[in-house]
C-alpha cells in the first residue's frame, strides 16, 4: 500500500531522462523513416511521439493513404515510388494488407520500430518544452505522457523535428514561415492571390459507413450543421465514400492552423455530421437505409501550419524545371497542389494541381534550419515554399527526404560535425553514396561505389532478354484512349513496329513515335514521326515504319491513337523496364488527358499518357523488325534501380524461356566478403497507397520470391525462399572468401522473366 500524508509542497510527476545519439520529435511516416534510418546505422535514437500510434496522418487516427511521386499512377512520371526504407514498409504493407486496412497498416509502422533495438518509443509523449545549450543549440527537449503521468527529457547532440507544426524549431527560435509567399519573392506564377485564395491548406476530418443489412435512423447531434445541401461541394459526395476520398471536407485556411486547431475539429465535426444528417434524413439518398457511421475522425488531419527556413528553400521552377542540384538527397514529384482558404464553404475547385513533366530532386540544404545548429527538419515543415510545400507535403515525399536525414544524422556523429557540414559539395557525395545503397534513387545522379567488389568482376548470365516483341494473348482492347507502348529506344535508328488491329468497320487510325525533348522526364512532349493507316472492318496487321529517328537515346512511346471503332491486340507477357500508358483522364489528380495552365502561372502544358492498375495495362501484341538489346548483364553495374527516362531499363533481364537463370560473378583473384545487397524489381511503377485503396496482389509479381547464393566451391552460402522485398540485404556469418558468386533464381510467373536491377558485394 502506498500511503502519502498531506505535503504543502507542490508534487512534481515522475521524471525520466534519456540521453541518446539522435530525438526524433514527431512519428509520422517523416519521424519514424528519420529514427529507422539512424538507429539502423547504430544511433541511439529517441523518438517522441505525441498519439497512441505512428503513422501520424497515415495512421488509422487519421486514415490517409501516403501518396508521392507516383500520383495514384495519374502522372507522367514512370518508375517513381520512393525507395529505401519506405519502400519496405510499402511492401510489407502490400504483402499483409493489400486491402488497405489502417488499423493494419499502424501495426506494420509498429513492428517496424519495436524491431530497432537501438529506438526508444514515447508513445502518448507530447513535447512542450525545449533548452538550449546556447544560442544556437539544443540541448534536450522534455515531453509529458498522461498515460503514466511521466515526464521525458530527452537530450542528444542531435535533434530532428518531424512534428508536423514543428513544435522543436518553433521553440527554439528557428526562423519560419506560415501562409503563402508573394509571386515575386520566387518568381512564383502559381502563388495564389491572398484575398481571394487565401493563405494556408486547412484540416480535413473523414468517416467510415458500413451497411448493417437492415434500415438503422439516424439522429444527429444538436451541433450539427443543419444546411448540409448547400456546401458548394456536397455533389462530390458519393454514397460508400469513406475516408481520405472526402478529402474535400476540410476547414481552417483562413484560421491560425496551430493555435485554433481545437476550433477547425469542431468546425469539422459540425461539417461531417451535418453530411451523415442530409444523408440519412434528407430523402435525397434512399439507398443509404442501411448505413451507419462506423467512424468518424476525432483528431483532424493537418495539412499545412510552420514552414522552417533551411540553406535553400525549394521553390515552383525547382519543380516544373526538374532543376537539379548537387546536394540532391531525396525527390518529389506530387503536383503542386494548392486548397482555396475557405475550404468547404469555397466557391473555388476544392484543389488546383498542376504538375511538372518528371521528377524534381530536393537539395539537402532543405532539411536543416540555417539557424539551428544541430536540428535536422523532416516531413512538412522542411524548407520550401508554399507553393513548392504543395507538392513536396505529401508522406511518401516526406518519408524519402526523412531517410536522408537519418543517415545525415549518423555521418555528423561518426564524424563529429553538424548537419551544414555535410551541405559542401565534397562531403555531400558521402551522404548521397550511403543513400544510394539503401536504394534511395537519387535522380540523375551516378555516384561510383568503388567499395562494392562487384566492380572488379566479371559478370556472366545464363541468358539475356532480347525484345523482339510481345507474343499475342487473348485479350485485345478497344481505342478509347490513346494508348502506346514505352520502348527504351536507340538515338539515330529507324524501327519497324507492327501491331494486329480489329476494325468494326472502315476507318482509319494514326500511330505516333514520341519522345520527350528533355532528358530529365517520361513526358511524351514531341512528336517524331506518325502515319495514318486506312484500315477495313475486321482483323488486319498494321506496320508502322519509321521514318525519322530521335536524336538521342530516350524512352519512346509508340502510341496508336484513340479510335473507338478499332480494337488493338494485347499481350499476356510483362518484363521490366516496358509497360503500356494511355492518355486517359484520372480526375483524382486533375489529369484531364493534357493540362493547360494560364500563362501566368508559368507550368507546362502537355499530355499525360500514363498507366493501368493490374491486372489491366497489359502490354500490346507487337512485333519488332529486329531486337531492342537494353537488358543486359552491364546494368548490373551501373548502380541504377529503377528504368530512367534517358532510355535505360538499368535492368538485367533474363529471356523469357530461361527457367533456370543464373548470374555469375567472377574474380581474377579470390575476394573477401561479408555483405550481398540484391535489388529486384519491385514495380516502382505501381503507386501502393498505403490504406482504403486495395492493390491486385500481395507480391509484386516482377520480385524474385525463391534464390540461391553459391561460392566458388559449390557452398551455398545463402537460400531464399519467399522474398516479397525489393533489396535483400544478407550478411554471412562470418567473411568468406572465393573467387566466385553464382546466384540462382527461380523463375514463377510464366509469363514474366527473372530480372534484377544490382548486386552488391562488401
Ligand atoms: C486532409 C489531408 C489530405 C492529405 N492528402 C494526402 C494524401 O492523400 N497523401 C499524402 O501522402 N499526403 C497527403 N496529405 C499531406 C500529408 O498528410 C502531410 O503533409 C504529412 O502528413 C506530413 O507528414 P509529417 O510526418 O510531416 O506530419 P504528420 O503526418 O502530421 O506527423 C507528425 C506527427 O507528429 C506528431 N506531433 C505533433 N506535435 C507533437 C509534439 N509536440 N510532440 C510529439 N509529437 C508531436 C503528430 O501527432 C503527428 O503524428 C494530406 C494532408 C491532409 C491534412
């Protein structure tokens, strides 16, 4: 029994002090990739994080699906999920909750810590307090849990403020922004008129329906909005939506999103339950009998408050120019996408995105506060502009550029230097070579490994792909959208394409060779040549000569254009590095088929051709004159993961028929290693939302499942069985020495061939 007499003193809660290598504030997808990656590389690290869960807007508090470059596939922007870390926790996710659940995908980002021995989780722990060692230091930062009426402080020669409003550069002086620039300041066109527009994203807060089977009433609470029916935007409403598609219900732009976040919720909650209401009882919507609210949000997610200034701070032309930069660490490729202020009650779109032609690359120099010396920034708060922190907010982009920090985090201390340090232009390279063998994919940028023994070698296979076409499967697919084939084709050469068409009477269809007049991006902006071809009703083979060539190496897209009354032949084979887009719309991100911005607000226009979920987008029936040699052994080498614009699939790929395809590595002399990284094909194509929407398959179908790793002797050093991963990272028990590798693969889908991007060996 414990038994405490009266004190006049005042009771202090019970304190516990932590000292560690890195604080990570904030466990978001930012906070928690940030904390991984330098735990992973052997930082102690604190993570501080305020709700019962991770996740932060990913969480099933809040119920968005993570989106990044991949724009829900609605983009020109191909072969550009994130990779690295949040790759893993992508694929994990695909393998255990292809449905989407988000109480799933919280348990997925749990595991993920609880495994890092070297993380301390502070679950239910908000920071209020920080102290500085001196003027531009932190010292510790202290947060309270209520849940065991604990108080934390937590101190580090390091800090990282992945706290969404940042609550750690706020305290600590840092300088920041909140609302949005004026055109001139970054010679912006897209920021948005103050008075009319308004400044700031606002909250948005969701719910979930569910059909009980038989009719259930509905009495709504007494603060509900009681004109439900005139919210500009309630003819969005679908009945079934759930969560993140009422991302439109949302309030705050015109309010101050830190301080009266308590009074945007109410708001917010007067909103939905106001919906559920006109719903239920308003006579519009009799097929909503059944429904219930299964739940309703009850923290707001936060979309925009505290912007900190780094070295540099992102802008629109680093964007729309894919700008690149030499302390590139991470990239974007969300539109740019700004909310009216007024929110729900706008009477503008309930968004306007536009976006860039590719990928943009985000300097370093964005993710640490030029006042601050020892305070990393991750997630939303990182330095860019309003209209740049449009694209740059969304998680997978926040998580990528977190990875950086974390590995940031563990060179400043293995070298004891602070995060400006590592911002030259020499010592950067060491960070973006540490990034790049966790599979970062920096764009653009080739950083040699001379480390990775795999230089030295050489590499032999048991076959390579060579496309000579695809063979023709059942399935054909009628022209209602343009649709072409993405071929890694040769600068200076002249192709012969044919495809076997059904025409449903006599008509005449255009096929069309285009490229992309930079080399920085998928969009198909140029024409190279195109031919009309008069077909008669039924089945007829059509072959398109090219003419002219294009003028340097690039991904091409050959594009048989829209026609209704024509039917084009499909394939049932996939292999890396090729895949078939449409110029189709995809409403969700303001994909109309092209975008033409006013010329004022300085983006491109242009045509987006962009790809089909499986088990739709199969690739066309086509056969070639001769071979596209682009999937040889040699880009095993290079250091790419991913297929890149400038017509590389970066792939080996085995041939189609080789089911016993092999890799050897070869040493003039004996070799010691201890380390094998393999990086397979993961699809980077394939957005994997983390949460409502469901995906085809729990495995990406292109990643090896079952390998085996032998020595020189014949030992087998390693086997594999049921890898969904796309970097299998195997250390050996102990260093081994040989003067050979040979990897086995098991091939298990019939119609795709065994491929790999890299092999690394330490
Ligand atoms: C309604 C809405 C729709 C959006 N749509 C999408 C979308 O579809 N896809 C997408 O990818 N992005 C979307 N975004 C953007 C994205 O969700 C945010 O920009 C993103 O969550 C930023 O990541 P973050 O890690 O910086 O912040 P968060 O995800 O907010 O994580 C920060 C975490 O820090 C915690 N924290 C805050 N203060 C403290 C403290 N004092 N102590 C400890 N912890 C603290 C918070 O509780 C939170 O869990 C949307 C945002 C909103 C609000």
């Amino acid at each position: 029994m414990i038994l405490e007499n009266y004190s006049s003193d005042k009771r202090a809660t019970k304190l516990v002090v932590l000292n560690s290598n890195l604080v990570v504030v904030g466990g978001g997808l930012s906070g928690v990739c940030a904390a991984i990656t330098a735990a992973r590389a052997g930082l102690k690290v604190v993570l501080i994080q305020d709700r019962p869960v991770l996740g932060g807007n990913a969480s099933s508090e809040v119920r968005l699906w993570s989106l990044g470059a991949t724009s829900h596939m609605g983009n020109n922007n191909r072969w550009s999920r994130e990779g690295g870390l949040i790759n893993e926790i992508l694929l994990e996710n695909l393998k255990r909750n292809k449905e989407g659940n988000p109480l799933i995908f919280d348990t997925v980002l749990l595991e993920k810590v609880y495994e890092e021995k070297n993380i301390t989780l502070l679950l239910n722990t908000a920071v209020y307090e920080v102290e500085k060692g001196d003027d531009k230091k932190i010292k510790s930062v202290t947060g309270f849990c209520s849940q065991n009426s604990t108080t934390y402080t937590a101190t580090a020669p390091l800090f990282c403020d992945a706290s969404g409003d940042g609550i750690v550069a706020f305290m600590s002086g840092a300088s920041f922004r909140m609302g949005a620039e004026s055109k001139e300041e970054f010679d912006e066109g897209f920021a948005p008129n103050l008075e009319d527009y308004g400044n700031l994203l606002g909250h948005s807060l969701y719910f979930y329906t569910k059909d009980l089977g038989r009719p259930v009433s509905y009495t709504a609470p007494s603060f509900a909005i009681k004109n439900a029916e005139e919210l500009p935007r309630i003819k969005n409403y679908q009945l079934g939506d759930h969560g993140c598609k009422l991302w439109w219900v949302e309030h705050g732009g015109r309010l101050d999103t830190i301080h009266q976040s308590e009074d945007i919720k109410f708001e917010l909650w007067k909103v939905v339950y106001g919906i559920w209401d006109y719903v239920k009882n308003s006579g519009k919507y009799p097929e909503a009998a059944n429904l219930t609210l299964e739940w309703v949000g009850t923290i707001p997610g936060k979309r925009e408050s505290r912007r900190f200034e780094g070295d540099y701070m992102l802008a629109q032309k680093d964007i729309v120019e894919q700008r690149d930069h030499y302390d590139a660490v991470a990239f974007g490729g969300w539109a740019m996408d700004l909310h009216p202020a007024d929110g729900i009650y706008s009477k503008h779109n309930s968004c306007t995105q536009w976006h860039g032609k590719g990928v943009y690359s985000i300097p370093y120099r964005c993710y640490y506060s030029k006042d601050l010396d020892n305070l990393f920034l991750a997630g939303r708060i990182i330095s860019a502009s309003h209209v740049a922190f449009g694209s740059s907010r969304v998680m997978l982009t926040c998580a990528h550029g977190a990875q950086a920090v974390g590995k940031a985090a563990s060179i400043c201390l293995e070298q004891n230097c602070l995060p400006r340090d590592l911002s030259t232009k020499e010592k950067i390279k060491e960070l973006q070579l540490a990034l790049n063998r966790d599979g970062q994919s920096i764009p653009r940028l080739e950083i040699p490994d001379n480390e990775d023994l795999v230089q030295q070698a050489v590499v032999g296979t048991s076959s390579t792909f060579q496309f000579k076409g695809f063979n023709p499967g059942n399935d054909w697919q009628t022209l209602t959208f343009g649709t072409a084939q993405l071929l890694p084709l040769k600068a200076d050469e002249y192709y012969s394409f044919e495809f076997e068409v059904e025409a449903e009477e006599g008509t005449s269809v255009e096929v069309q060779l285009k490229s992309s007049i930079a080399c920085t991006h998928f969009t198909p902006d140029h024409i190279i040549d195109s031919q009309i071809f008069q077909l008669k009703k039924g089945k007829q083979k059509l072959v398109f000569q090219t003419t002219k060539a294009q003028k340097t190496e690039h991904y091409a897209y050959c594009c048989i254009m829209k026609n209704e009354k024509v039917k084009v032949r499909l394939s049932d084979e996939r292999v890396t590095g090729l895949m078939t887009v449409q110029n189709k719309v995809n409403k969700a991100v303001s994909n109309y088929g092209r975008q033409d911005p006013p010329a004022e607000i300085a983006v491109d226009s242009f045509e987006f051709w962009t790809p089909e979920r499986r088990p739709a987008g199969k690739n066309l029936a086509l056969t070639l004159d001769r071979p596209i040699a682009a999937f040889g052994a040699d880009n095993l080498l290079n250091g790419q993961l991913r297929p890149e614009s400038h017509g590389k699939t970066n792939a080996w790929v085995a041939a189609m028929d080789d089911e016993t395809p092999e890799v050897k590595l070869k040493w003039e002399t004996p070799v010691d290693l201890k380390t094998i990284k393999l990086f397979f094909d993961c699809d980077f194509d394939h957005a994997l939302e983390t949460t409502l929407m469901g995906h085809p398959e729990e495995v990406i179908p292109f990643v090896v499942a079952d390998y085996r790793i032998k020595d020189g002797s014949g030992n087998i050093l390693k086997e594999v069985t049921g890898n969904y991963q796309a970097i299998n990272t195997i250390e050996l028990e102990k260093v081994t020495r040989t003067d050979s590798l040979t990897f086995e693969f098991a091939k298990k889908e019939e119609n795709i061939p065994v491929s790999l991007f890299k092999i690394s060996v330490y």
